[in-house]
C-alpha cells in the first residue's frame, strides 16, 4: 500500500499518531514525501543543540533530559551518507561536519512547520558553526526564540555570531572571557526580552541593550567605562522611553559602583531641572 495516496485528512491523523524517527525516514523516501509531510504536519517548537554532536529536538527544551536513542545507522540527506541516532521527539546527527549537521538542520526545516526556534552552543563549538547555523535560520526569515551561546571562537566569528543574533525574541545568554581591547558595536540593538551576558563585559556599548526589557551584565576587571559614558547611558536610557526596564550589574570594583551612583544622581538632578522648566 502507498502511505502517500491517502487523502490529506486521514494522512494527517496517520502522522499524527507516528514519532518522528518514522515521520523522518518517510521524508527521505523522495521529495513528494516530504512535500507532503510538510503539508500535514502540525507547526512545532525545535530545538537544536550544537556541542560535540548535533542534537535536535521538537517541543520545548528541557534541561537535563535526555530521551533514550537508538543505535546510529547510516543515511543518505542532501547526497551524503551520514550517522544518525533517534529518539521519539528527535535525533542524533553522529558526525563532526558541519556541511553534514547544516545538511540535516535543512532536510528538518525543509520537512516540518517550524513554530520557533531554540539554539544552544555549548563547548567545545567550531568558530564558524554558530555563525553559519544563524546565518541559515536568518535567511529563512524564522523566528528564533532562544539563542545560548558559550564563547569558543576568535573575535572575528563572535561579532558575526552576536550581529545575526539580535532579532532572538525572547532569551540571549553569552557566556565567555574577551581580551581587554576586543571592541563590539552591533549593527542593530538586541531585541530579546532577557539579555544576559557572563564573564567579562568591556566589548559592547550598554546602549545596544536598551530595546531589551531585562538585561544582566557582568563586569570584567579591567574596565574602560568612564563617568561620562555613565552620564550619557543613564541620560538616553531616562529620556528614551526606551523598552528597558531592568539593569543588573554584576561584578562591579567599588570605583565602578561609585561611578554609577554618581551618574544616577546627575541623571536625577537633570530630570528635576526640567521637570521645573
């Protein structure tokens, strides 16, 4: 019997009640199988995990759990043979490549009804992978929910990294040590609602941070912030209307502290004069 001469209805309750390791091995039968898939699919959240493997899985993330997978077997996607392992809401890409790993993100994205998407980057990561992965999503215009990224690239890849970034809606966290005189300016704001960025921060102007409602920040020691640029953060952030509404700073050397209050009062003592004009 042909799966895929069935009217789309029963087809769609057929899928419906399939798990995706089948759902996925019917979609590399041919185009029109996965044309079809596609067609009767439900849209869902994935999420991808890109670390020694290349971990994808549907619905929302859930940390510390790992569904049970099957043995790797061999696959055929984009005219590559490659190793994949399953479980009931996702797969395991077993290789290295990232030609392969971007292969299969592709076949999915290309096979399913994408709701949003969640992205995590943890040690050890090649340069170019996060980037190019960004770079894929960006340019199908999808909607990136949550981007987690630990810093293992040269400063050439993490401005890329951080430019095709700044359109994830809801959750940025960075975690990573930048030498002292790496500078960052992004070519847009950051639009996440929660933006927070660990281990040292000398490389970007808090300003970028302002279209975000909660942002946290930790300090390095080695600070180049001076009290007029606290003066001018605090002057645009009181006079912008900006979506900011929540600042942590962590880490701070008691001069920085100092600096800050400093720059809060004159910021008030401003809003007070003109309140009286």
């Amino acid at each position: 019997m042909n799966l895929l001469r069935l009217p789309l209805l029963v087809l769609i309750d057929v899928f419906e009640n399939m798990d995706f390791r089948e759902k996925f091995l019917i979609s590399l039968l041919s185009k029109r199988a996965k044309n079809t898939l596609k067609l009767t699919s439900v849209p869902s959240d994935v999420f991808f995990d890109l670390s020694n493997n290349f971990s994808i899985r549907l619905g929302y993330y859930t940390a510390g759990h790992y569904p049970l997978a099957t043995s790797e077997s061999d696959h055929i996607i984009g005219g590559k043979t490659m190793k994949l392992s399953f479980h009931t809401k996702g797969a395991i890409v077993e290789e290295e490549s990232l030609r392969k790993q971007l292969l299969v993100a592709n076949h999915l994205l290309d096979t399913c009804r994408i709701s949003t998407i969640s992205a995590a980057f943890f040690k050890p990561t090649i340069s170019a992978s996060p980037w190019k992965f960004m770079q894929m999503i960006n340019r199908r215009q999808l909607s990136i929910k949550s981007f987690y990224y630990e810093v293992g690239a040269s400063p050439e890849y993490v401005s890329k990294i951080l430019d095709e970034c700044t359109e994830v809606t809801d959750n940025v966290v960075i975690i990573g040590w930048f030498p002292d005189d790496y500078v960052y300016t992004p070519s847009r704001q950051f639009n996440a609602t929660k933006l927070r960025v660990y281990g040292n921060f000398n490389w970007s102007n808090l300003e970028s941070f302002m279209n975000c409602r909660y942002a946290t920040v930790q300090f390095g020691e080695n600070s180049t912030r001076t009290a007029q640029f606290y003066n001018s953060f605090f002057t645009k952030w009181m006079d912008s209307g900006a979506r900011l509404q929540r600042l942590t700073l962590k880490c701070m050397k008691q001069s920085e502290n100092q600096l800050i209050m400093n720059a809060l009062k004159e910021s008030n003592r401003k809003s007070e004069l003109n309140g009286v004009k």
